[in-house]
C-alpha cells in the first residue's frame, strides 16, 4: 500500500493530436457502400448530415490528426482523466496480477462520451450549423452532446432509446439540465419512428434512423453519431494516449487491454494507440473486447456489409452484425445494444487482434458490485462487462501464478442506473438470450451487398 | 483562455495533518453541556456513542492533528480534488471578477464526505467497533458513511430523512450498493422514531436522534455523525489546505470564500485553513456562509445551548439554533434540513468573522442550471446555495468595477437530485417559507440551559 494509487497527469498534458489507426492497418479499408449503386460512399453521400471537417477525419489517411485549440480547452475541464492501480481488488482477488484501471467517469456527462461530442460540437459550429440531432441509448452519448452542444450554443435534439428513457428518467432530465430536447424513440415525429411502432422498447438502430431522419430533412441540423464511425473512434484515442503516458509514470506495461464494445468508440479510444505499437513492432499485447450475450455482436454474429441504422437510411458498413432490423432484448447496458459495431474494431477481431468476449447481465453486476466494493466506485452497466473480463483474466493470472498487467477502460459511472442495481440488489435482475430465431431472421434480411473476402 | 483551467496536485501533495481551528480561536471555547447537571460533558458522556481517539479529536488544543497513514491511503482513491478557474462563468456574467471553485463531487460518493466518513470509519475499526449507525438527509452523508464501512469492513444502518427517502430513491440504492442498510426515517424502529411518527417528511435532528438511540443501546455499535462537530470539521479541513496550496499554483488570493451551510462541515472543511491565516493575522479574506430560507438557522436563529438532535439525546451545544424541534419545510437540499449549525461556524459568525446570507429555492436552482451550462458540472442543491451567493458577489465586483478574487467549494454533484431539477424546469419546483410561527413555538421548546455571553 505504499506504491502509489493514482497516475495524474496535468492539463499541459492534454494530447494534441488524435491517434489515426487507419494509416497503419494492412490493406486498403474495405469503404463504406452506397445502398443503391453498391459503390464506396463518397463526401456527397455524407454532406447532408455532416460537416466536411468531420468527413475529411473520417476518411484521413493520416496516422495523426491535430485537436483544434478550442476541443482542448473544453477537454481541460475533466482531462486528463487519472489512471488508478486496483491495489484493493487485487487483494480481494488474491492475484499476483497487477490491475489498472483508466476512468473516464470524470467528466461531467460521467463517461468518455464527451471526448467526441465536443470534437464533433465544435466542427459543426463552425460549419454554421444551428443544431444536433443524434441518437442515444443508456443516455451517456446524449447526455455529452447536450453538454458539449450548451457550450458551444448549439441546439440539441436527442432521440432516446424507449427502453431506456422508461429506465432512467433522471438521464433525460440531466440532458434538459444541458438544455437538450429529449424524445422517446420510436417517436411519432418521424417515418422511421411511426414504422417501427411494433417494437417499442426501441434500439439504437431505430433511434439512429429518426435521427437521420430529421438532419437529412433540415439544412440547418446535422447529426451527430456517438460511436462506431471512424472519427468517432478517432477522437476517443486521447483516452489511449493519456494511458500510454500514465502507464510509463507508473513503470510499468500492460500485457493486456480490456474494454467492452458496444458500437467500439471506449474500446477504440484506450485501446488504438496501443494496437498501433503492435502493428509497428514496439509491443506484444493482448486485447479483449467484452459484450453482452444478449446483443453478442462479435461472438455470434456475420461479417457482412449491413445498415448502420435499423430502417436503412445510412450507408452500408463492412462490420460484424446480427441484422439492421435485430432487436436486442432490454438490458441495462443500453450502450451495448447494438446490431453492428465499429468497422475498424470488426476488422481488428477478424484478423485475430482483438479477442470478444460475451457475458451475461448478472454476472456483469456482481463483477461490478466486487470493483465498488472495492475501488470504490460505481461502475455503469456497460464497462461493468469490462470488469467481468478484467476479474476473469486475474484469476486466470492467478491459477497461472502469472504477474499479467491489465489494463482496464473504465468508461463511465453508474450514477444514472441505480434501477438497475436496486433490481439486482433485489435479486430481480433477468438474464435475457438474444433470440438466435431473431437473429437468423434479421440475417436473411441483410442488404444484398458484395461479401467481404 | 490560455490561462490555465484546472490546477491539479498528485496524490503526495495529499494533506499530511488537519486543521484544528480550536487552537487559534480567541478565548476559552464554549464547552458542550451535559443537559441532565448543565455542567460540562466529558468523554463519559461520549464513549457509549463514540470511540476515543474521535473524542480526543473532538477537544483536541492541539493546532495541526495527523492524518493516519490508511485514510491517507483511502484519501488516494480521489484526492487531491481539482481546483478550477470558472473562465465559462466569470464570460457569462461579464464580471471582472476571478472565481476560482473547489471540486469535491470527484469522490466515489460524490460529495467532500468521505473525507469525514472515512477517518470515522477507520478510528471506529481500529477500536474493535463492528457496526456504525448514522442519519442522512438527501444521501450524501449516508453514502459516504456506507462507502468508508465497505472499505474498512464494518457494517452500516443509515436512518435516512423520510422527505429525501421519497425524493431520492436512487441515493438509497447506491448505499446499498456498497453494503449498507437503510431505513427510512422517522421508523417504528427506535423509540425516539415512533414519537415522531407526527413529522412523516422526518429531519436530520428525528434521523440523528434514531441512530444515537441504537448507537447507545448496543456494545458493539457506535454512531457517526456527518457534519457539526469539531472532529467532522477537522477532518474536512483537507479540502481548504488543497486549495491553500492550488491558489498559490494560479498565483491568486481570494478576496472571498464562498460555501454553504447545512451543519457546516463542507464551509468549515474549505473555511478553516484559510481563517486561520486571517486569526493569524497573515492574511485578510471575507467569508460567505449561504444557507436555505427554509431553514435560515444562522440568519434567523438564536445563539443559545440546544440540542443537537430532536429528541435531547445529545449534550447541549452553544449554537445559533431554530429549536431542537423544528422541522423545516422539505426543499431538495436535504443537507441543509438542520435546526443548528457547528459551534465554531456559530463563534465566527457570532464574532463577524463569517458573513451568512440566506436564499430561496428556485433562485439557487436558477444558479446551478448558470453553472451547469457553463462549466458543465451539475451542482448538488446543497452548493447551488454557495453558488447563488458567488454569482452575487461577481455581479457586485462588476458593478463596482473590481478585480475580486471569490473561492467557492463546489461541494459535490447533483447527480442523485435529478428529481428536483425535473421538477425546476418543470416549473413546479416550490420555494417553501419557514414558519415563523413553528420556529418561535420551538424556540420556547428550548432546555433551559445557561445564557451564552
């Protein structure tokens, strides 16, 4: 107890560039599609709904892109976010393993969300746009971009996931706080909305699709995605950078990486500046993605082009997908109930450098329970995945009698889903099976688009 | 804006000893009394609830207390706490002023209480106590106290105001989360809870009395309390020495500092450091007590021997006090529901040292939403208070042209309070009166004790 407890780092310390994993992956990207022609979307198939800055990100070749001077002065309000040793756990776990643990629960929307919403605020003001309109679903996203969007006087508009906004009310009066609009999806304020009528717990691909929906039809709203595009994941890396910097504070080098992954962008943001090493040679890690076994993307589902939203507005993505049109049961990591994920993360998993992982709800929230326990704090249901893959590889290290170094991406906290523990602390949690009769029917409904080799 | 925004210390800059005020205070303090021979009550009339070496805290002559080496160690989990430049706020209100705010939300429980909480907790294991009882008004005492208790290994049972049980369910989840028992208070429970059974919205003084009534009444319980008393103030004073040490980072000297005052320990924690420089002569600095209209106890109260719950359980403590018996009107800063305030926050204010200024409900949630959408945090109601006092004294220094320095202690987050935001912008949040009338009939109420000089 007399090594130290937390790395911090000072603003100064801020990075300046996000990280571009694009330029170093092998091979030409497999592009996104358009869904009519099946040629790769260009710039025009995306100006209706972003701003070009966010486009040319999305498309960089280059291994780094500069933060504009006024992202980082917002980031200067929480970041450099601390990284903590898990003295406590490990000695709960018995482990010679050593744990660490980035938390990203700092910031005032209480996740990395903000990392993003900020970048993709400012882009959009100086593009001159008047509003965002984006989707959310656990409310960690929405609530970032109502924050980033009151600091820079933007308008907000956010459609919520049903399952959710009946979950968590306090998440929508949190974004109204920020001075957002805040509307239960599907809604009847839209087409995509008004069809998906039958399902309404609603999924982050329904909700996706009312707000495209709405930034196609209005010049002056754009809309803004929270995960699984390139720029996104591009602008989460200075949780990896920060990381890397903490880690060589405290002497010491991760031989494993863990995050979960719902659309990818906290999984991206730790882990890319550290895949890059490996690509280049400088580092030998291992890396594990956890998802939930209700919406078991990357453990059960195709490796396919397919919508990124559920009524198949955008356009089509190469990436590892149950269906556009799958609804996955109501569990509480909203954040994860998502058809597809991340393209680059899907590639990452294919080619064998990430590993996913599937666990089911109640054994996240003991896992989370054990970390407050013991650190102290609450974790949110989704790296609650996370910690359950982090307790798994120490009691491996254990029985190995191995001094493995985990890296953990502690995303968020669990402040707004206190339901969820009160159900579990009730023993009233369920563990709901994604329907594989659902899913199969969803696959057949793919897009006829070109396989991926 | 290319001034820094946050000044951060690492974790070795973490306070070595507590402030005692108590040593440089002018006179003999007023001793607490024993209410059954109004003389002074000694440690035996504190061992049944409290274990020595808090007692020993309690009437400590000595200037500077150290700090065990384990608390430190808990202190690690989130502190030192970052301190900021409100650049965001100080545009919106075009004051020429510099306002400066201490963030203690960033601990697991989201307020500056488990620094009290976990010094109590660990002085209560390390004298063979197995279970702690306690009272709590909107949570964030309760939270605090069952978060040392899961870290130490000590069992916890919370008596939790009834009006913040209702309003803040999702409080009560998270300390359960961490292993503690809650109950709502007044309960069928305790003796002193039935007598209540009148009062349904309860008070921290019905909640204080149910805790001290189990506390005496089992060998192997004690009771902590989460504000007023000297060792609690102590305890707190790490906040104002991290700041002492912050403001000489952003070379600045705060004109005044600003907190709000329920039983006082937040306003003591950050107060105390800095008024001892002032007793000392070595610095001059204004200080701002802000505190609710609903129960205005240093505005409106008489400074007078009382009880420190209501019941009379407690010795008498000289006090400005709205009678041990009144119950305040049940706004959502539940943490300032109390009929009394510390002793030594009475002295100063009784001296003059201290300024308190009493404020309205909605006009402090009018404040919070300012702050929010500026510096992104979502104030606690509590702080809201202090922050309602800040835009004040900002608004002042503008009007009189002046480059006032203010330091406020953002005391912690409203995360756990969504409910009274909801009903703010809703519209149909109330701005209670106290009644007049009730607190004169307590004031009548009061025991019959010695007049204070």
């Amino acid at each position: 107890m007399t090594e130290p407890t937390k790395f911090t780092l000072t603003e100064d310390r801020i990075p300046t560039h996000w990280v571009n994993l694009m330029a170093d992956l092998p091979g030409d990207p497999l592009p996104p599609l358009n869904p009519g022609t099946m040629e790769p979307a260009g710039p025009d198939d995306l100006t209706p709904i972003f701003p070009m800055e966010l486009i040319g990100q999305e498309v960089s070749a280059e291994p780094e892109v500069e933060i504009p001077e006024p992202v980082r002065e917002v980031y200067k309000l929480w970041r450099p976010t601390p990284l903590y040793r898990a003295h406590r756990l490990e000695r709960a776990l018995d482990t010679p393993a050593r744990i660490y643990y980035k938390y990203e629960g700092v910031s005032p929307a209480g996740s990395h969300k903000p990392n993003s919403a900020v970048a993709q605020a400012y882009a959009n003001k100086e593009a001159g746009v008047e509003r965002l309109a984006t989707e959310t679903g656990a409310g960690q996203w929405g609530s970032a971009l109502a924050l980033a969007c009151s600091l820079f006087g933007l308008e907000c508009v956010v459609y919520m996931v049903g399952a959710s906004y009946d979950q968590k009310p306090y998440r929508r009066a949190l974004m109204e706080s920020w001075g957002a609009t805040v509307i239960r999806s599907p809604s009847d304020t839209t087409e995509s909305g008004r069809a998906q009528a039958a399902h309404p717990t609603g999924s982050l691909g329904i909700a996706i699709s009312e707000a495209v929906e709405v930034a196609a039809g209005d010049a002056g709203t754009n809309y803004a995605l929270g995960s699984v595009l390139n720029h996104v994941c591009l602008h989460q890396t200075v949780i990896g950078q920060e990381a890397l910097a903490q880690m060589e504070l405290a002497g010491d080098e991760p031989d494993v990486v863990v995050g979960c992954v719902g659309g990818g962008s906290n999984f991206a943001g730790m882990a890319f500046p550290f895949i890059r090493r490996v690509l280049r040679g400088e580092a030998r890690t291992r890396f594990v993605a956890a998802e939930p076994a209700a919406c078991p993307t990357l453990t059960r589902g195709v490796y396919r082009y397919d919508f990124g939203d559920t009524v198949g507005l955008t356009p089509l993505m190469p990436m590892y997908t149950l269906g556009h049109d799958f609804v996955p049961p109501p569990v509480h990591a909203g954040g994860l109930r998502y058809h597809g994920d991340s393209p680059i993360v899907c590639a990452l998993v294919k080619q064998g450098l990430v590993e996913a992982r599937a666990y089911k709800q109640n054994e996240t929230f003991e896992a989370a329970l054990r970390f407050a326990r013991t650190e102290a704090i609450l974790p949110a249901p989704e790296p609650a995945h996370a910690i359950r893959a982090v307790i798994d590889e120490a009691e491996a290290a254990r029985q190995a009698g191995e001094q493995r170094v985990i890296l953990l991406n502690l995303c968020g906290h669990g402040h707004f889903d206190m339901s969820a523990y009160e159900a579990y602390l009730a023993g009233q949690l369920e563990d709901p099976e994604f329907s594989e009769a659902d899913m199969e029917a969803a696959l057949e409904r793919l897009p006829d688009a070109p396989a991926i080799a």
